[in-house]
C-alpha cells in the first residue's frame, strides 16, 4: 500500500514592537535576565493588561498580508495552564474569534506554485523562558508578554521540502512587511509541526501527530523526513498511530513522544476579563491596509514581465530590497534593463559586498563591537545612478567596449566621476577610425604569418587569435566587430 504525507503548521512570530503586549516594558532580545519585567509581564495579583496598538496593527496588517478576512468583532481569551514560564498561570490568546482567518500564502515550489490556505492568524503572548544550570534551574521573564502571532495553516502541505519552502515563504512576507525582524537565531520565529499519514487518494485524515516548539526551518524539514517514514513504517508493519505530542532531538535525528494530545478543554479557555474585544474601525483599518506593500512573489513576477528579466536576477533582487529599488528607479529610464541589471548585479553589487568588508574590517581594528559597526550603503556610494545608464549607453553606442567598461565602472566606483569624463581624460574612447585599425591589422597580419596560412587553409579558429593580437595592439580600444570585417578582408584578398 502507498501512503502519503499530511502537513499542517502552527507558526508563531514574535511582532516587532517596542513595548511587550500588555505593558510598557521593551521588548528586546538579549538583555540581563529579568531585567525588562514589571508586575504586569511578571502576573502580579490585581495588576491589568493594557493592549499594545501598534502590536494590533501589526496583526491586521500581517492578515491583509496572508489574504484573511479581518472579522469586526474579535476577542482574546485565557488559556490554562501551570507552567513555570508562565507566572500567571495562563496565556493571553485569542480563541474562538481571532482577528484574522481564512487567508492563503503562496510560494513557488518545483516549478509551479503552491497555495497553502491560512486558517486564522491570531494575537497571543509568549512566555518566560526557563534555563536549566548544573544543579538548578532559573526563568528569564523578559521574553514574558512580547506579543506572539500564532500563524495556522490548513493541513495543505504534502512533503518535507514543500513545508520548507512554505515557512522560507511566510517569513519572507512578514519580513517584507515589517512585520517581525524574524530572527531565527534569537527565537523569533518557532513552529510545532502537525503530521499524519493515509493511504493514497483516502480522504479522511490520518491520526494527526505534532512535533512541538522547531526553532529551525531546516530543523523541521529534518523532523517531517524522519517523521514520515516512521509513520508510515508503523502503519506496514501492522501497528498503530496514536494522536501525540512529540519532541524532536536534533543530535539524535529522532522524534520521541512527550505527552499524548493535550485537549482543548484541559485549558479551560474563558474569555478574558480585563481587555475588551477588539472590534476595528473603518478609519483604523484603513490606515493598516496603507501599510500593505507588494509580497516578494509578485514582486518578483512583476521584474520578470515589466523587465524582462531572468528569474534568476529578479529573485537577487527581491531578496536584497535596496539592490531591487535602486535597480527599479533605473530600470524604469532605461531601454535595456536587463543590461542594467547585469551592472547593478555583477559589478555594482561586488563592488559594495568589497567596500562593506574593508569598511567592517577597519571599524574592527579599531575595537568597535560588530553590532556597533556601520556597513557601507547606497547613501555612501559616491558616483549618481545615472552613471550606470550613462555606462550602459557608451557601451551600446559602441564608444567603449564592455570589456574597457568594466574598467570605467571600477573608476567611477572609486572616484564618482561621470563615465563620460572617464572616457574622455583617460582616452578610452573605442578607436572606430578604419585608418588605425587597418594599421594594427597590417602588423598583427605581418607578425604572425603563420595564423594568416592557417586561416587561409581553412582553420577559422585562426581569425581569432588574429583578433586578440589587433586588440592587443589597440590597447583594448578598437571596435571588435571593425577588426573582425577588416581581419578577414585582408585574408582573403
Ligand atoms: P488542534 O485542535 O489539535 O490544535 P487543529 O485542528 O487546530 O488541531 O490543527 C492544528 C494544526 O494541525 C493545523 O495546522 C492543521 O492544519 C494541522 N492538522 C490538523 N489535522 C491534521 C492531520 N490529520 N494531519 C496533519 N496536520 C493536521
Ligand atoms: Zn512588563
Ligand atoms: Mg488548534
């Protein structure tokens, strides 16, 4: 029997906001333990919660983002439980009425592209986090109350690779959006993976397993590639799947069973009684939906039809945002921007990433801290952008080469002078003048007769070298498609 793979995901995303969710302390990554804390995030007896706007924004924009509908009325709900990260003793969540649902992301994956629904992405808080020392364990309450996106996906993904590019995807847009700064590294963003199989082409869903708190995105490919076949491995073999919460162990490669499934009722969820529900204006709304900007896909769609670029260069692009803009407001005055666009990729680029490590390298020996380092940026380049158009235009009328225009670019990296004045004090300027090619011709001809016998007997290979030898003697500055006519013209008189 063939089985097949079902994959839903809950996601959670910290939201990039100052202040944690019900109180005014900062919400940063990294500060001395228990230091951003007050008796709200810290669950004080008597203390009240007063919501974060912007953090409300932040999820209403993130639903305009993931194409949900914003229901007028929401509201948030207690979650129960004892936990020592949790000083409460329950989580702010939202429940039965979220702020976002029924939405879809969509992502590219092998050469088409893949709609995963979104069933809800509703607002929550994260919790403590508990560090566990030799012979005691201590919590850390600053991560207590930063506000949470809890981000659910339908039970659409059918393989490891795919929930991969999918969760690539999703923190692709909120990044785009400004969302979360989705720092993997400091824990921003987290997934508890749900998993099942069934025999291919049933229906009815397989016994559904979870794989808690993935802090990786490759981590969770790794969890559904062993996960997968175990399953299915139990299933052959005659056994039986239960529904059950699962741990994964990075060093061993394994899942290992944590609890059976926790149900919705051992939480007791209960409305929440100091915040009201959050039913959003028209005005309010209107001002989220202002801030929607265009999703990575389309962007990348768009440079491809409006300037007919390789998917390749278009993806550079929407990867590094600042590249695809400065790139945009050139492309947009220019006939070729695909030639532009091979500047501002393979020169323009390289030449920042060089300039970046020099300017890093310096900051180091002076003693400055990398996280206090300042990187080298559009704002310090010192030549205008129209240089590049400029570049490009000399090269098509044929008044330099590409190859003395890489040069020319080099030079106006350094210095920020014009291409035009480059040309012109170094005396770059192709020589299309037929007298002095003609000239080099003569002697590349006279200085290696034996090319000249092999071209003649047929070698067409020899042209070339001929080619080279006149290039060389013009210093790199004759029209190559000049000497080609007139090299073989000679020839063949
Ligand atoms: P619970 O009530 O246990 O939280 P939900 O129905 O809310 O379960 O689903 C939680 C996540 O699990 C969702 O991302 C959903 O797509 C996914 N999911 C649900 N059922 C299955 C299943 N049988 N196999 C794989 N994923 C599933
Ligand atoms: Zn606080
Ligand atoms: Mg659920």
């Amino acid at each position: 029997m063939e089985y097949e793979a079902v994959i839903g995901l809950e996601t959670h995303v910290q939201l990039k906001t100052k202040s944690k969710m019900w109180c005014g302390c900062a919400n940063a990554f990294g500060a001395a333990p228990n230091s951003n804390v007050c008796p709200v995030c810290l669950g004080m007896p008597g203390v009240l919660p007063v919501a974060n706007g912007e953090a409300l924004k932040l999820t209403v924009l993130t639903g305009y983002l993931l194409n949900c509908s914003i229901p007028s009325h929401a509201k948030f709900d207690r979650k129960n439980y004892f936990y020592p990260d949790v000083a409460k003793n329950y989580q702010v969540t939202q429940y039965d009425k979220p702020s976002t649902a029924n939405g879809y992301v969509e992502f590219e994956f092998e050469g088409g592209i893949s709609r995963v629904r979104i069933t809800r992405a509703h607002l929550e808080e994260d919790v403590g986090k508990n560090i566990h020392f030799d012979r005691f364990s201590g919590v850390d309450f600053n991560r207590a109350g930063v506000p949470l996106l809890e981000i659910v996906s339908e039970p659409d993904l059918t393989s490891p690779e795919q929930a991969y590019e999918y969760l690539n995807a999703l923190k692709d847009i909120l990044l785009y959006g400004g969302v979360s700064d989705c720092d993997m590294e400091k824990g921003m963003v987290r997934c508890d993976v749900n998993v099942s199989v069934r025999p291919k082409g049933q229906k009815e869903l397989g016994k559904k397993i979870e794989i808690k708190n993935m802090n990786s995105f490759s981590g969770a490919r790794r969890a559904l590639e062993y996960e997968i076949p175990r399953q299915i491995e139990t299933l052959t073999n005659g056994g039986q799947l239960f529904q059950e919460t699962r741990r994964w162990d990075d060093v061993a490669g394994i899942t290992e069973v944590m609890r059976s499934k926790e149900m919705a009722h051992d939480y007791r969820y209960f409305p929440e009684p100091d915040l009201m529900p959050f039913e959003p204006t028209e005005p309010w709304l209107a001002e989220v939906s202002g801030r929607v900007v265009e999703l990575p896909l389309a962007k990348k769609q768009r440079f491809m039809t409006d300037y007919q670029l390789p998917a390749g260069d278009a993806q550079s692009f929407v990867w590094d945002r600042p590249l695809g803009e400065y790139f945009e407001a050139l492309a947009k005055r220019s006939k070729n921007p695909k030639t532009v666009a091979n500047w501002v990729i393979n020169n323009l680029r390289a030449k920042m990433t060089e300039a970046n490590e020099t300017l890093v390298s310096e900051q180091a020996a002076m003693g400055i801290e990398p996280e206090d380092q300042q990187k080298f940026s559009f704002s310090d380049l010192k030549f205008k952008p129209e240089g590049i158009l400029e570049l490009v235009g000399l090269v098509e009328s044929g008044k330099i080469s590409s190859k003395i225009a890489q040069d020319v670019f080099v030079e106006m990296f350094q210095s920020g002078e014009s291409p035009e004045i480059i040309v012109q004090k170094k005396g770059l300027a192709q020589v299309s003048d037929t007298g002095a090619i003609e000239k080099f011709c003569d002697d590349a001809i006279a200085a290696n007769p034996n090319s000249a016998a092999d071209f003649r007997a047929g070698k067409v290979a020899a042209l070339n070298f001929l080619k080279g030898q006149v290039m060389k003697l013009s210093k790199g500055k004759a029209n190559p498609n000049l000497i080609g006519e007139m090299l073989e013209k000679k020839l063949k008189e």
